[in-house]
C-alpha cells in the first residue's frame, strides 16, 4: 500500500471517531446545534412518560416489537455481508484479474486487496455487534416496560413511577445509541468500497458519506419535523 493509502484510511478512521463524538452530544459546546439524535432521545422520554397515564399500552409494546424487528433486520444484513466477504476473499484471483483491466483503479496487489476486504470485514462485524448488542437491550427495555405501574399505582406513588419510567428510558436510549453506532457503520462502509477503487476516491466517497450523515443530522426536514416549535433554533 502506498501513503495515499494510509492517509486515507487514517482519514476514514478520524472523521468517524468525529463524526461519532459530535451526534453522541459530547461536542456540544463547539456545535451547539441539536442532533437528530439527541432530539429523539427527548422524544423517547416523552412516550414513556405519557405511556405511565393509560394502563392498556398495547401501542407501547408495539412500538418496541418494532424497535427490535428493526435491529434483527440490520443484525442479519451483517451476517449476510460478512458471508459476502468471505466470499470475496475466496474468489481473489478472479478478482484480481478483473482489477488488472481496469485502467481508472489504482490495483495494490493481492496482499492490499486482501487486507481491503479484511477492512471490509471488520466494519460489517462491528455493526453486527453494535446490533446485536442493541436487540438485547431492546429487549431488557421490553421487560422493565412490563414493570411500570398501572395507573392508580402511579398516582399513589408519583416518584417510584418517574423512576421506573427513568430506568426504561434509560435503557432504551443507550439500546438506540449502539443502534445508531452498527447504522453509521454500515453507511461508512459504502465510503470504505471506494477505497477498491483508490485512496483518493475513498477519501472523496468518506467525505461524501459524512456530509450527507451530517446534514440528515443537523439540517434535515425529519429534524425539524420533531423540534418543538417553540423551541429556538441553535
């Protein structure tokens, strides 16, 4: 591999760890303004609070069946990913063939191939990781779900409610949080297939990724469709 190469993949690696630090909240003071994410985690609070005045809550564990079929889906498209990398390294040769015709990509050799896919491999085994981790917490999520009180409970006991409720929240936030950790993951890796192709196109499809992610976080309609309208913008 040359430097480009190393550059690049330090790049990668740097924008990522950025990119994680600033949605995660961490870097508010430098950029103030509200994530997608952060404005959610608010949003979570308010459903199970709001689930603490009804006792039927069928719509709740509805909900967070849908929190945890989503996360299996994404936990076997990993799996399914890791098996096509497997697959990739299997066929190198063939590969290899096909990358020596072709003029506008920078081939590195089978060794550089081989530790690309082994890259390749790495991310889709950590969001798999990410999203498994997150289904048992969506499901530790379900079961402190199930303990909050009914509603005469609630009234006679405020405080035990709220923090009840508090530790579902809370679980349920950190759950979403490796959920989005596995999602970011797997977006990157459509930046990292550029690296097949060169350093410099895989340092221009990371930066590409990044600033989509970004604005889907900070200046997205779906972001401005949850904030409170009397709620300043920052």
């Amino acid at each position: 591999m040359t430097n480009a190469d190393y550059v690049a993949l330090a790049l990668f690696a740097a924008l990522w760890a950025l990119y994680s630090w600033v949605t995660a909240g961490a870097g508010s003071r430098l950029f103030p303004r509200a994530s997608l994410n952060r404005a959610m985690a608010e949003r979570r609070k308010d459903w199970i609070y709001n689930s603490l005045r009804r006792d039927l809550k069928m719509i709740d564990t509805q909900i967070l069946a849908g929190l945890q079929n989503g996360t299996a889906f994404f936990a076997s498209t990993s799996i399914f990913a890791i098996g096509g990398c497997f697959a990739l390294l299997g066929a190198t040769e063939q590969v290899e063939a096909v990358f020596r015709d072709l003029p506008f990509v920078a081939y590195g050799g089978r060794t550089a191939f081989e530790l690309k896919v082994a890259g390749l491999t790495f991310l889709f085994g950590y969001s798999f990781f990410k999203f498994g981790w997150s289904y048992r917490l969506f499901n530790y999520c379900t079961i402190l779900f199930g303990a909050l009180p009914m509603m005469h409970d609630t009234h006679a006991d405020r405080a035990a409610a709220e923090r009840a409720a508090d530790q579902v929240v809370r679980m349920n936030t950190i759950a979403a949080g490796h959920f989005n950790s596995g999602l970011r993951a797997l977006f990157l890796s459509i930046g990292y297939l550029g690296w097949f192709i060169g350093p410099y196109m895989f340092i221009a499809m990371t930066v590409v990724v990044i600033v989509v992610l970004t604005r889907r976080q900070y200046f997205s309609e779906a972001r401005l469709a949850i904030m409170d309208r009397g709620t300043p913008e920052i």
